[in-house]
C-alpha cells in the first residue's frame, strides 16, 4: 500500500525546516499516530493473553519458547500498526545487511520517545530484546509477556538484578538493544555513556554492533505531548570486540557512532545534524552561561544535560 517502509515520500508528509528551525510538529499527527499506538496496544494485548493462555502449559516445558513466540506476536504488530501503515513515520535501513548474531548487545544512540518502536521495525525480523524504564512495567502489561529488560536509574540492587537479567539472555543466543546514553538526549550530541552495559559485554565476551539513528527526534522528542512527521534513518555497524577495557570499549563504539552517521548518504542526515558538526541542534536552547563556554567545555556539560522542556520544537495545527 506504501511505496517504502513506513510512510509516504517526503514532499507528502515530511514538513521542510529552515536550517534553524526545529521540526514541526501537529495536531494531525498527533491524532493518527496516537490512534495507531493505541490500537498496536491493545489488539497486541488481546492476542498476546489469548495465545499465551493457549500455550501456557509450554511454560513448563519450553519457557523460552513461549516468551519468543509472544515476542514475536507484539513485534510484528508493531511493525505493522506504528510503521508500515502509519504514514507519518518512516524507516530506512543503511550498513550492515542480514540477521544480526545471537548472543550480540546492540547500542544505538536515544534523540526520541518513539525509538523503541521505530528499531524495532528497523532491526526486524530479528527479535531484540529492549531496555526500558522498570516504572513502566505497569503500565504495559504486555511486558508480563516477555523478557524485556527492566531498569531504575539509581537503585544499584534492581541494576544488578538487572545485568543478572541480561547475562542469562546473552548465553542463551538473545540479542539486546541498549541505550548506553542511559536518557534521551534535547540537544542531538552523543551523551556520556554509562559503564554498565560495556562492563557486561566484556564479562561475558559478547560482541557489540554499534548503530545510529537520525531523524527520529522529529517524531517524538523529550519534553513534547505532540508528535510530528519523520524520516528516520538507521545505520547498523559491523561488530566490535568487547575487549581492552570499558573507557576503550567506548571509546570505539563512540567513534562507530559517528563514523556510521558520517556515512549515510546527504539525503538521510541534515548537513547541521549534532553528529557531523559536534555542536547542538540549531534550535536548542541553551542557557546563556553555558552558551558562552568554549565549544569543548560547553559539549562537555550538555552532554551531562537531563531531558528537560526547552520549548524548541514548532507546533502546527
């Protein structure tokens, strides 16, 4: 029904922007897309508790199995409903071609609310398993259904139990996507990351593919109830060796980064995107101390920066 994955061509639904101007966002998309959302939510819900019912008895002879199976169901679903039918996102896929290996930790750089969903139409058909906020979790039943990986920011025992969590699933041959900037960034820069997930990898070897991500700020940024339209474009990178320690382990994924975002073609990544000028997005705003710090001292402490309402996106209606 659509041309490409996710979405209309740009000219019909991918608002143009003055360089110094931040996407737009409106009351349509809004609309649409938090139908779309709602509907994967709940038709996801009903046919995960259905066939987990049916299947339940597999809890005691294949348990793996029958979260896969339920996995799978939630996935497809959203790819279908958040994406493929949704015609104010799109994904497009760059680098790295074929089912990624099991046992691997993907990190990808966090500019959107919208990120899980959009990697996940980006990484299918592979299923890899997500990290997200433990305060969620009952808010989304569905995640009774799977083994998504919770986390809280600042409880060392839920974190521990956490990477526990994790070893388990690298050892059985599951894939897991981290945030390793551990938030979501308003300014587009790569954040500091967080040793947890780098110290993990090494521990039980397990190989890194680093990836990026551009665009999808436009679709559901930080601090903002409306969403807009956007052309996300993920670049996925060869594996990494998790070996020589955790500050050279990010170091190299750091670099993967932005090599990755370098790489993608000028029409997939504008031409003042944080990742190619090292400086925020044109639109952001910053604080007048910092703005005046030298460029070196200033990324430094945005980087530190949390989430935060800047009032820097345009709204339509």
């Amino acid at each position: 029904f659509f041309p490409r994955l996710g979405g209309m061509s740009d000219t019909q639904f991918h608002p143009l922007r003055p360089d110094d101007q931040a996407p737009l966002r409106s009351l349509p998309a809004t609309i649409v897309v938090a139908f779309l959302l709602l509907a994967q939510y709940l038709v996801s819900l009903v046919v995960m508790v259905v066939v987990g019912l049916l299947t339940c008895c597999q809890l005691f002879s294949n348990r793996r199995a029958w979260y896969r199976r339920l996995e799978y169901i939630f996935r497809v679903l959203v790819v279908i409903f958040c994406v493929k039918c949704n015609p104010f996102w799109a994904v497009t896929r760059y680098g790295r071609e074929g089912s990624l290996p099991r046992g691997c930790v993907v990190m990808v750089n966090h500019r959107s609310n919208a990120d899980p969903w959009l990697l996940t139409a980006a990484l299918w058909p592979d299923i890899v398993l997500t990290t997200f906020k433990s305060q969620l979790k009952p808010f989304i039943p569905h995640l009774w259904f799977m083994e998504e990986v919770p986390l809280a920011a600042g409880d060392k025992e839920q974190v521990a139990k956490a990477m526990d969590h994790c070893k388990r699933l690298l050892a059985a041959g599951d894939r897991v996507l981290v945030f390793p900037e551990g938030t979501r960034t308003t300014t587009g820069l790569l954040g500091d990351f967080r040793d947890g997930f780098f110290r993990l990898a090494e521990e039980v070897g397990a190989p890194i593919f680093p990836c990026v991500m551009v665009g999808s700020e436009a679709a559901w940024g930080p601090g903002s109830v409306l969403l807009g339209s956007a052309d996300c474009h993920v670049c996925v990178g060869e594996a990494l060796p998790a070996v020589g320690g955790v500050k050279a382990i990010k170091r190299q994924v750091r670099d993967a980064m932005v090599s990755l975002a370098q790489s993608l073609p000028e029409a997939a990544i504008a031409s003042d995107d944080p990742l190619l000028t090292d400086d925020p997005y044109p639109w952001h705003a910053m604080a007048p101390e910092v703005a005046a710090l030298p460029k070196a001292e200033r990324n430094a402490e945005l980087r530190k920066a949390k989430p935060r309402r800047t009032g820097g996106f345009q709204v339509c209606c």
